[in-house]
C-alpha cells in the first residue's frame, strides 16, 4: 500500500467514525455507538427522516450534491455502505 492510499485509509477511518458519531447523536439517538457495518435500517435505528438528515449532513461536510435517485437501500443501509457509495463518486 503506498503512502497516498494509506492516507486515504486513515481519512476513511476518520470520516466513518464522524459520521457514525453524527447518526448515533443527532439521527438515531443512540445510546451505542454505531459500528461500520451496523444495519441502520433493519435496527429501527433510522428511518426516512433519519435518510434525508444524513444526506444533508453529507452534502455539507464534502460539499457534494447527491442526487435524489442515489438515495436508495444499498447506500444508505449502513455506514460502509455510505462510504463505499461515496468512493463511487
């Protein structure tokens, strides 16, 4: 692994935790934290509102536009799936 794919390991790392961190405090209330692979959906612990809330925080923290469309189970189910979604973009 090579020092630029390392660095963007770490900023994966980072990022995953801070999102997780913002789903557990202000979307889902959880008094656990939120594993990577931990489905969000399935658990009750976010729904449609909870969607739309991570999607703004989303847009804002990377300052991206997500397409409405794009906004569907396979990216949203999980934290890793977020991540993998946003690789793709």
């Amino acid at each position: 692994m090579n020092t630029s794919e390392q660095s963007t390991d770490r900023l994966d790392e980072q990022f995953a935790r801070r999102l997780a961190t913002f789903i557990a405090d202000e979307v889902a209330d959880a008094d656990e934290s939120i594993e990577p692979d931990t489905d969000l959906l399935v658990t009750g612990l976010v729904d449609s509102l909870g969607v739309v809330m991570i999607v703004d925080w989303l847009e804002r923290e990377l300052a991206i536009a997500i397409d409405p469309g794009d906004v569907v189970l396979e990216h949203f189910q999980s934290v890793e799936a977020m991540l993998a979604y946003l690789r793709t973009r």
